[in-house]
C-alpha cells in the first residue's frame, strides 16, 4: 500500500488540509531491523553498576594486629570483603554492551515507521503549533484523537513543546532528537508543519 498524503489539521483539531510527500511511502514492514535499532537503542543506556574492591575502599591498609600470639583469629586490613563496610569480593563492573548499528539502517527503521504510522492514520500534522501556550488547549486537541495514558502521543515540534510538556498523555521531542524508540511506544505521532522539511531530510525521503 502507497501512501503519500497525511492530513494536517489546525490548533482546534480541525482537518485544514493535506500533505502530500514528494515520494511514496511504501517501505516493507522488516521487524527484524526495528528490532535491531530498538536493541542498539536501548544498549547505549547506561549501565553504571559497580562497587568498590578491597583496593579501592577508603581505608588503612594496615594490618589490625598481629598475625601470631593475640589469642585471636588471624586479620589483615580492615577493607576486607568480610568486614562491615570493607570491599566487595567479585564487585560488579560498568560493562558496554554497545554494538554498531549502520546510519542507513537507523534511517531505514524510521522510515519504516513512518510508512506504517501513514498506512494506519496515526501520523498527523498540526498547523500552527508554536501558537498553542497553554496546557489545557493541548489537552483537548489530544483528547480529539481519544488520547489516553494507554494510547500515549508523541508531539515532534522544533523544540520541547512547552504546553504538552507536563502531560502525563504525551511525550514532547524536538525534530534533532528524531528516533525509533520514542516513535513505536507511542500510538500516535503529532509533527509541527515547519517541522516536516527536517524530518525529510533527516529520513532522506
């Protein structure tokens, strides 16, 4: 199915238009590159896990006492892992577990997106956006596309959209920050008309 129009609609929600893209949008559904860029997305978090060792505790390295003719069982320092407050023995390390994933095919993922939002009519452009400066407004518009916290929006506007900001309902991403994870677990995806030269030529279509 091509696809090369998407309906554009103003700050009340009113359909005003459509889009028509210079090429058609008739990318195959290939789950297997979402599912490689969503995996290198979420590889590139980071995983501070750790702990400090015997050797990196701040504390003396004497020995407590002597080794022979205390009485006592046999101590070294006070950072040894059986101690309170002394290393951990095996601690935990920071590890990347990033791996490389091509331009073209981030790209290419988006693009299949943006194909499937398209097809499904989940892809709409809103006229005027930088007008809307209060929160309340935002909401409405939202709850004309039945909006809720289990079908959540994502609004790409050239910067975070101030008056969606504090919604619980939408996410906000400007046109730089364009990726494939934000798009799929949202249900709808709202793009800012001056927004839409960007995202072209971001996604080479």
């Amino acid at each position: 199915m091509s696809v090369t129009s998407v309906v554009i609609v103003n700050e009340s929600g009113e359909a005003c238009g459509q889009y028509n893209f210079d090429t058609l949008l008739n990318e195959a559904y290939r789950p297997d590159i979402l599912h490689q860029v969503i995996r290198w997305q979420g590889m590139k978090r980071k995983m501070p896990h750790a702990a400090k060792t015997r050797g990196e505790i701040n504390y003396s390295n004497r020995k407590l006492y002597s080794q022979r003719r205390s009485g006592r069982a046999r101590r070294g320092a006070f950072g040894a892992p059986q101690t309170r407050g002394g290393g951990v023995a095996f601690a935990p390390r920071p590890v990347i577990r990033d791996f490389g994933c091509p331009k073209n095919m981030r790209r290419h993922a988006l693009r299949i997106a943006l194909t499937r939002l398209v097809q499904e009519s989940n892809l709409v452009i809103i006229k005027n956006l930088n007008t809307i400066h209060k929160t309340n407004i935002m909401n409405q518009l939202l709850t004309k596309f039945e909006i809720n916290r289990r079908n959540r929006a994502l609004i790409i506007s050239p910067t975070h959209h101030l008056a969606a900001r504090s919604l619980p309902i939408a996410d906000t991403l400007p046109i730089e920050g364009l990726n494939l994870r934000s798009i799929m677990r949202c249900s709808k995806v709202f793009l800012a008309e001056e927004c839409v030269d960007e995202a072209k030529r971001r996604l080479r279509i």
